[in-house]
C-alpha cells in the first residue's frame, strides 16, 4: 500500500469538515478530507432547521456567540457569491402574553450583548402584517435572521474545495493511526496518509475518531429532533420564522415554526436524548405533540393540517442534566497534531465558516515536525 504525503487531512465532510478545509487550503496547504459516507453532508448538516441564526442566545463571550454572530455575515457573503439560496427574512420571537414581555427584553439584551443588530420589541400590528394567524402579546424582531438552502450550501462547499485543490475522499472512513516521527499516518480501508496535522470534525462520531486518533476523552450525547410539518394546503398560516420564547431547560429554542427556503414549513425540533447515533424514525413522537407545542403560536391549527417530517441528531457534549456547553474548538491535550472541533451543534450550520477560520488558525499552530 502507498503512503500519501499531505498536510493536513480533515475527518468529516459535514459543514464544519468542508469549511475547515476550504480554509486551511486558503492558506496555501494541502488538504484531504476523509468522508465515510458516498455523499458529503448526509450527516447532522442536512438535517437540521436551515436557519441562518443572528445570535441572540448564547452566553456572552462562549465560542457559540462569537462564531455565530462572524458566521452568519460570512454565511450571507458565501451564499451570495456562490449562487446558494438563501433569504434574509427576519424571525419573531413571541410573548404570549404580557407576563413574558420582560423575557423577550432579557433576550434583546443577551443579542445586543453578542453584537446583534436592529434587535427591536415589536407589537401586535406588527406581528399582525407579518403573520396574520400567529397569536402573541409582543415579540422580539430580528431582522438579520434567515433561512439557507443547507444541500445547496454543501454543494457550493464541496465544489470551491475541489476548485482549490482539496482532495475529498467519499466513502472513506478513518479506521486507524499509526504515530510516526515527522507526522501521523492515517489508516483507511484502502490507503495510508502521511499528514502534518489531523482535524476531527466527525459530528456525532467524533467521540470515535478522537479515540482512534488517540485525542482527549470525547463523549457525545446525541439528542434526536423531530419535526412535524403543515400539509401543502395550509401553508399559508406561516410566512416566515416564529419562535416562542426558549425552552427554560436550555436545552433547546422551543418548537419553532419555519418557513424554509423550499417553500414548506416545519414545527420543531423537539429535544429526546438517546444513545443511537443513527436512530431518525424509531419512536417518532405523535403528530399530537407538535399540535399541543405549536397550537399556543397558532390558535387555528388542527392535528389534520399537519403530518410527520424528517428529524436529526444533535451532538451534544452535555447529558440532559445539564443546559449548556459551548463547541470545543481547540488543540488536544494528548496529541499535538489534532485539532478538535466537537460539540459543533446548533448554530453549527450559520457558524461553519466561522468555525473553519478558527481551525485553519490553530491547525497553522501544529508543529512541522
Ligand atoms: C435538529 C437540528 C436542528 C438544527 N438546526 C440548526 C439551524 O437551524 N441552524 C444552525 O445553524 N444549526 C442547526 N443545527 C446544527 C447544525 O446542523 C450542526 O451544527 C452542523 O450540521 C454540524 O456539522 P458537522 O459538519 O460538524 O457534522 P456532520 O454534518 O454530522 O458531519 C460529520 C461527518 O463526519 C463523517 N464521519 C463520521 N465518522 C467518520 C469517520 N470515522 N471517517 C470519516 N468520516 C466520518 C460523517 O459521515 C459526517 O458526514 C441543527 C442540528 C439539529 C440536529
């Protein structure tokens, strides 16, 4: 078997793995990606909500708010110039009465705080001219929250990575790894890769892949998020995204209503932890769920106005005791050449590009020899 010499090789052709390529490769180095599926992208990246998110949430300061708020300007700008579909149509968070108008400012404040802009409370008028059937006392407004094509999003991420050079290598996964002197030779099935530096960026698998790179203890929690979607006749009872107030577990933003760039619209993602990785459809939660968690936001829904969707897996870092942990983004404590970049749930998909520019700076970091 012949050994290739590059250097660096990325693990995981998700979002995260794709913009970490690109950037590194920006720089002027060589760059691999290992994906062990045929196609990029079929993990958490394409099955998520596809909202480009403005950042209003996360704790000041965490690595979520700061690559949210620099990846959704950098998600707008990328899809702009390379023809993905997107639209900058703004989401209201909804008081449903009174009582929570003073959670709405908390929220505002939390997102000016992150560097959000034009962040205003609306009332009903307001609410009303956009969303006629939605029900609310107030709202949150903000305007630089959108919606991306995430397949079209892959799509341009995967061709300006072959354009420059990056070599993505489809239905390869990482099986092992032999430490060398001058470097880390990475074992697939069918070849043996000489590298300076090794990314993790394998989503639900990184717990994985970090043990066969010989990395830091990685656990994942995956968390399903299910989606229940409006038939095609009743699409016209949502225009755009609306959101209740977050879900005071933490664990996530609430069963939200969006309209996505296709035209559909869905209402979730629920929060369920579990230990399968690739488990979508076991124990779907009824269509009686969505309609008792979105029927607050929209009065007039009935359960025959909706029907089940797809649904995701969140790789949390945190078991469902606990709110909050932020993506950990960082050099490994044990092998010098591996750069993590693990956790990565939402914002994930807004925060890629962001995320891709913080690995290639510390990848630079990693020894030559
Ligand atoms: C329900 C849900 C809703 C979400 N909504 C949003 C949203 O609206 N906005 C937002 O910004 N974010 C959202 N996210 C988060 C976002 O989808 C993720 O943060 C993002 O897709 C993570 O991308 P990734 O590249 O890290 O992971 P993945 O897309 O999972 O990619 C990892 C890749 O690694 C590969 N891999 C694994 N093991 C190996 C191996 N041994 N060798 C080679 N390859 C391997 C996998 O096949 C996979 O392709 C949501 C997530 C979920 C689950």
């Amino acid at each position: 078997m012949d050994t290739t010499r590059i250097d660096t090789a990325v693990i995981g052709a998700g979002v995260v793995g794709l913009a970490t390529a690109r950037a590194i490769a920006r720089g002027g180095r060589s760059v691999c990606v290992l994906e062990r599926d045929s196609r990029p992208g079929r993990g958490t990246s394409t099955r998520n909500s596809q909202v480009i998110h403005a950042g209003l949430y996360y704790p000041a300061n965490s690595v979520k708010a700061k690559d949210c708020v620099d990846g959704a300007r950098m998600l707008y700008e990328f899809c702009s110039t390379h023809g993905v579909p997107y639209a900058r149509c703004g989401k209201l968070v909804i008081a449903a009465d009174v009582t929570e108008i003073p959670a709405l400012e908390a929220l505002q404040s939390r997102g000016r705080d992150n560097g959000v802009e034009g962040l205003e409370i609306v009332d009903r008028g307001f609410i009303r001219a956009r969303e006629p059937h939605v029900s609310a006392a107030a709202a949150l407004y903000s305007p630089h929250t959108g919606i991306v094509d995430a397949e079209r999003l892959i799509a341009a991420l995967y061709r300006e990575c072959s354009e420059m050079g990056v070599i993505v290598l489809l239905g390869t996964p990482l099986v092992g790894m032999t430490e060398v002197t001058d470097g880390l030779e990475l074992a697939t099935s069918s070849e043996r890769i000489h590298v300076r530096s090794v990314v993790n960026a394998a989503g639900l698998y990184a717990d994985e892949v970090s043990a066969l790179l010989g990395g830091d203890e990685v656990t994942i929690y995956p968390c399903r998020g299910e989606y229940a979607e409006l038939v095609p006749t009743k699409r016209s009872l949502i225009n755009g995204l609306v959101y209740p107030l977050p879900d005071r577990s933490g664990h996530s933003l609430g069963v939200h209503a969006t309209r996505t760039i296709h035209g559909n619209v869905t209402f979730g993602p629920t929060v369920r932890f579990q230990t399968g990785k690739d488990d979508y459809e076991s124990d779907r939660l009824p269509l009686k769920y969505f309609l008792e968690h979105a029927r607050p936001l929209l009065p007039e829904l009935t359960l025959d106005d909706l029907r089940l969707g797809a649904s995701g897996i969140r790789p949390k870092l945190h078991p469902p005791g606990s709110s909050f942990a932020d993506f950990r983004i960082e050099r490994d404590g044990r092998c010098a050449r591996l750069v993590q970049a693990v956790g990565i749930e939402s914002p994930g998909l807004t925060a890629c590009l962001a995320i891709g520019a913080r690995v290639a700076k510390l990848v630079e970091g990693v020894p030559s020899d």
